[in-house]
C-alpha cells in the first residue's frame, strides 16, 4: 500500500501544501517547529480519522480559519484510493472514500494500516492503564471490525449503567431488574472483548520478544502481562458481587474498561527498573511488533511514520531499523528528522530509492 500524494488546506501549521511522495523512503527534515510531525499527523489521521497527538478535532484547524480539508491519494492492491477529510467549525468531521461520505467513522478502521513510533510513545510506559488499553485496541481493531464493534457497544452500554447508578443516587432509588439488562450486555461484549484481548497477546506477545532481542541486542528478558478482572471469574458474576461498592462510587468498578498491560524487564516493571535506553528500545519493539501483527493479519504493508526518531535511539540503532525496513520489505517509511545530513547517511546505507522534502 501506497501514499502517493497529499494535500493539505488549513491543517494546523499549512495554509495549503500538497506532497508528492516516493514509493518506499520519504524524509520530511527542518528545523523544529515547521510543521515535520504535522505532516506524519496528517498521514495517521487519514488512516484513523483522528489525529495521533491532539484529539480535540478542533484543535487542528489552522488559527484564524474556520476549516480543514486533508486529501490522500493511495495505491493499495493495485486500485487507486482517494480518501478526504474535512473539519468545520462547529460542525461533525466528514471522512469520505472515493467521494462517497462514511456513515461511521469505525468503517474505516484498518482500511489504511498503519504504524507510528513517535517520541509521544513514552507515555505507554509513563501514563496510566487507559493508554496501554488504547495501544491494544487500535492493534486489535486494524484487522478485526467484529472486535471494534464489539468495544464501542461495551463503552456505549458502559456509559448507561454509570448513568444509571448517578441516576439511583441522585433519587435515592434502585431498580436490580434495569441494572441487570446492563449487566447482561456489559457480560456479553466484555466477554468477547477479553477472549480476543487474551489470544492477540498470547501471540503477540512472540513477535515483540524476537524484536526487543534484534533492537537490543541484549541479554535482558522482557515481557507484556495482560491484566484483567476477569482472570477471576465470569463478568455477570463479577458486576453482582461489587454493586454497594458500584452504588457507593456512582462508577462501574469491574469489567474490561479497567484492563492493563504491564510491561516488564527481568521481571520488574520497566518503568521504575528500566534504564532510558531499555525503555526506548521496549517501545520501538512494541511498535514494529505492531507492525507484524498487522502485516500478518491483513496482509498488507502498513505504512510507518517513525516521528523525530533520532530524539529516541542513537544513529547506529536509527540506522539498524531502517536496514530492518530494507531487509524485510517494509514497505513505505515516512521519517521526520532536525538535520538533514544525519537522517541521509542512515538511508544512504540501504539500497532503496528515497526522497527528501526540506520544510
């Protein structure tokens, strides 16, 4: 799969521009603050319909206009694919494929694999478990629509039965029989949503081993433990034995909403025990892992933006992950870099035709 051209039209820092790309290694090099990881944004929104960075849609408009229009022409499979998004003021986000508008934005999930590793990673290992939650489901739901659909059911049904337990405070009231019919959905898609968390990191979890050991070169054994509510029993259960506690808080205690992936290093967490160079290596692992996965699943070459990279490894390591991408037929690489001299080398050491735009 191909991005051969973008444009953009008031997208956050680009009043219009528009980008002919190579086929396999494209460069966007600058001094920080013109717009390079803007322009990888503009790639992942195209594939997710969100930005990896700011998730306030709004936000992204340029200051001072009242829209923004990204278009993306690509080459998968042999077919051309045209996909635009635009943003009013004030207004819902239309993405559209081929001219024709998505009824739901979750349609065009996994459409367009693709792959970041950005310095913003950090935050996998920083943040709390709602982001490593995210990072499993944005992998999972590239190449399972049933598990996406699954995951937006649970969070709607999730919503309903918080409200509920607010609504019971609030007017000094309960109904079991109305809880239970939330109960029964919460059970039925969380359920689904384990199982499949569960087998996706039974296998994933191989691919990431054999990348940290080829990125590391170390002796240190690393591991990703899934972390669930339900590893002690059936959710119906689970929602029953916790409902004072859930009528105490106005909150849904258990379920797969609370789910976490702990990541470790000789057995220890990685983020207390891990040095920064560990934790770098941890991540870019974890991400071209991702990249596996998805490969794998759908049969496709995700595109990878590898954000501000030479910020997180040094340039023999930069430099080794990029004869990765050319040992292993990647596919199409966007790299975004302060100094121009230093991303060439690196990309001069492997036989692929490139391209670089100065910003």
């Amino acid at each position: 799969m191909i991005l051969k051209s973008l444009s953009l039209l008031n997208y956050k820092n680009f009043e219009s521009k528009t980008f002919e790309f190579n086929e396999t290694i494209n460069c966007l090099v600058g001094n920080n603050g013109v717009g390079k990881t803007n322009v990888l944004d503009a790639i992942y929104h195209l594939s997710f319909g969100k930005s990896y960075f700011n998730p306030i849609a709004s936000q992204n408009i340029k200051h001072d206009t009242d829209f923004f229009v990204i278009n993306g022409e690509y080459n998968k499979q042999n077919k051309e694919e045209k996909i635009v998004i635009s943003l009013k003021r004030g207004q819902k986000k239309i993405i559209k494929r081929n001219a024709k508008a998505y009824e739901k934005f979750s349609e065009h999930i996994g459409f367009l694999p693709l792959v970041i590793i950005s310095p913003a990673d950090r935050d996998l290992i920083i943040e709390g478990s709602d982001t490593r939650r995210k990072f499993i489901d944005s992998v999972i739901s590239q190449s399972d629509t049933s598990y996406l659909n699954d995951l937006i059911k649970y969070n709607k049904v999730l919503g309903q039965r918080n409200a509920l337990l607010k609504y019971f405070a609030l007017n000094h009231t309960f109904n079991a029989d109305t809880l239970d019919i939330y109960n029964a959905q919460l059970h039925q898609f969380g359920t689904a949503i384990f199982q499949k968390r569960e087998a996706f990191l039974k296998t994933f979890l191989t691919i990431f081993k054999k990348r940290y050991q080829a990125i590391s070169n170390g002796n240190e054994r690393v591991d990703l433990v899934y972390k669930s509510d339900l590893f002690d029993g059936e959710l119906n259960a689970l929602l029953k034995q916790v409902i004072n506690k859930d009528k105490a808080i106005h909150y849904t205690s258990v379920g797969v909403h609370k789910d976490d992936l702990i990541f470790n290093i000789d057995e220890h967490p990685i983020k207390k025990f891990g040095s920064q160079g560990q934790q770098k290596s941890f991540l870019i692992a974890l991400k071209l892992a991702q990249f596996d996965f998805i490969k794998e699943q759908s049969g496709v070459n995700p595109i990878l933006l590898l954000d501000d990279i030479f910020d997180k490894l040094d340039e023999e390591r930069v430099t080794q992950i990029i004869k990765l991408v050319d040992a292993e037929n990647f596919g199409q690489l966007f790299i975004s870099d302060t100094h121009a001299e230093r991303t060439e080398k690196a990309i001069k050491q492997v036989h692929q035709s490139y391209e670089i735009f100065k910003l």
